[in-house]
C-alpha cells in the first residue's frame, strides 16, 4: 500500500503542468520564466540554454521540463535534452523509454533525427540520456557534444539542457561553455543559501552566461495577489 502511494506521489510530481493544466497559476509563472528569459536574451534569441541546480531534489528536472514546454507552446520547435548522463529522469516525466539516447550519440555515428522522440506535447521533441557511459563530464566537454549542438540547431528554434546538480559532479560547468546560457533552480526552505552561491561561483568560473535563477517551491497563501500573479 505504501509502495503504491508513493508511487502515485512521484507520478503527480513528475507532472507536466504547463501541458496538463496550462490554466493554472503554476503554468502561468512558467510562461513568466519563458518571457524572463526571452528578455535576457534580446540581443540575441536564445538558441541553446541548460537548466541545473546547487544540489539534488531542487527540482530543476521538472523545471526544465516545463520551461521546453511553454516554449513549443509558444510555436518555438524545442529539443528537450536529457544531459543528466548519472541519474536521467526526462524519461520518466515523458514516460518513454530510455533504451538509446544522447549517450548513443556520443559514442556512435547516428544522427540526432535518427534518436530523438516526439513527446505529447505539440512542437517539443526529447532526447533522453540513453545508457548511462562511465565517463559522462568527458563526453559532455567533448568535440562530438559541440557537433551534437550544431546539428540539432539545424531543425530545432531551442535546444534545452537539463543537467546534474553542480555541486554533485563537474558536468554542468563542463555543458556550460559550450551553451549560450544557464539557469540556476533554487528550492525554497531547502537549498542553503552558501551552497547556491557557490554553485554560482562554479559557473562563473566556467565562463558560464547565467540567464537568471528560479526560486522553486515556495509557500505562498491562497489569494488575490496569487491568482494574478502567481507566486
């Protein structure tokens, strides 16, 4: 019994939101990171970004998820990259199998088209992790992962990462130069405030262009001000 509704518990968190429900207030706030980042980027239209966090459970995951979402609502051809080469998730949130992917492509001569998956979701393609390779940061810095970019950008409007914690492992900074911007999720009564400065620090280090953060999670009452602007 415990078993099954813990289940069920991991199935609403790993929801889709802005697709099931894109009425609501939390669809509506990812729409606000979408406006967000198209203003930060308005020299330039963002073409490749990466999602990550400080640490684990801070819920970049179904940040990014959501955020490649709204994006192809939006009318945008959006490839949701699963760049997470320890613990992959997408596949999971998209439910779709994880049998080959962007490790396949790595270490192989397939093209992107030949990998990549069509999602419910109108506009929005997913590439999942594929098998989990033994040396994930080397492959995400390698020169196959900058050709892995320039190909995908020949169909896709945004190419969106989503990466491990950068506190865990080096792969995000590694992802981070070779990738025109970064977002950094926060959780709310969870992330210590010196461990996101740090995973800050780590980025800045890696010449990253960090777009801006997003604070997940948040307590917020019921009211006016919710329903009209969300939390």
């Amino acid at each position: 019994m415990a078993r099954k509704k813990n289940k069920t518990i991991q199935t609403r968190a790993r929801s889709l939101i802005a697709n099931e429900d894109p009425k609501s207030p939390v669809a509506e706030q990812f729409r606000t990171i979408r406006t967000n980042l198209q203003f930060a980027s308005i020299d330039k239209e963002l073409e490749t970004m990466m999602v990550t966090s400080a640490s684990p459970a801070e819920g970049k995951s179904i940040t990014t998820a959501n955020t490649a979402a709204v994006f192809a609502q939006q009318g945008k051809k959006v490839l949701l990259v699963d760049a997470d080469l320890r613990k992959p998730t997408m596949h999971y949130t998209f439910r779709v199998d994880n049998t080959y992917g962007l490790s396949n492509y790595l270490v192989s001569s397939r093209s992107v088209l030949d990998l990549v998956r069509e999602s419910n979701v109108e506009n929005l393609d997913l590439l999942p992790c594929g098998p989990i390779p033994p040396n994930p940061s080397e492959l995400l810095g390698s020169k196959k992962m900058e050709r892995f970019i320039k190909e995908a950008k020949q169909t896709y409007d945004l190419i969106i990462f989503d990466t491990p914690p950068v506190l865990a492992v080096t792969d995000a900074p590694v992802l981070s130069r070779l990738v025109e911007g970064v977002l950094l999720v926060v959780r709310s009564k969870q992330t210590d405030q010196e461990a996101a400065v740090k995973a800050k620090e780590q980025l800045l280090q890696s010449k990253a262009n960090i777009l801006g953060a997003v604070l997940n999670d948040q307590d917020v009452s019921a009211s006016n001000y919710y329903y009209y602007y969300g939390r």
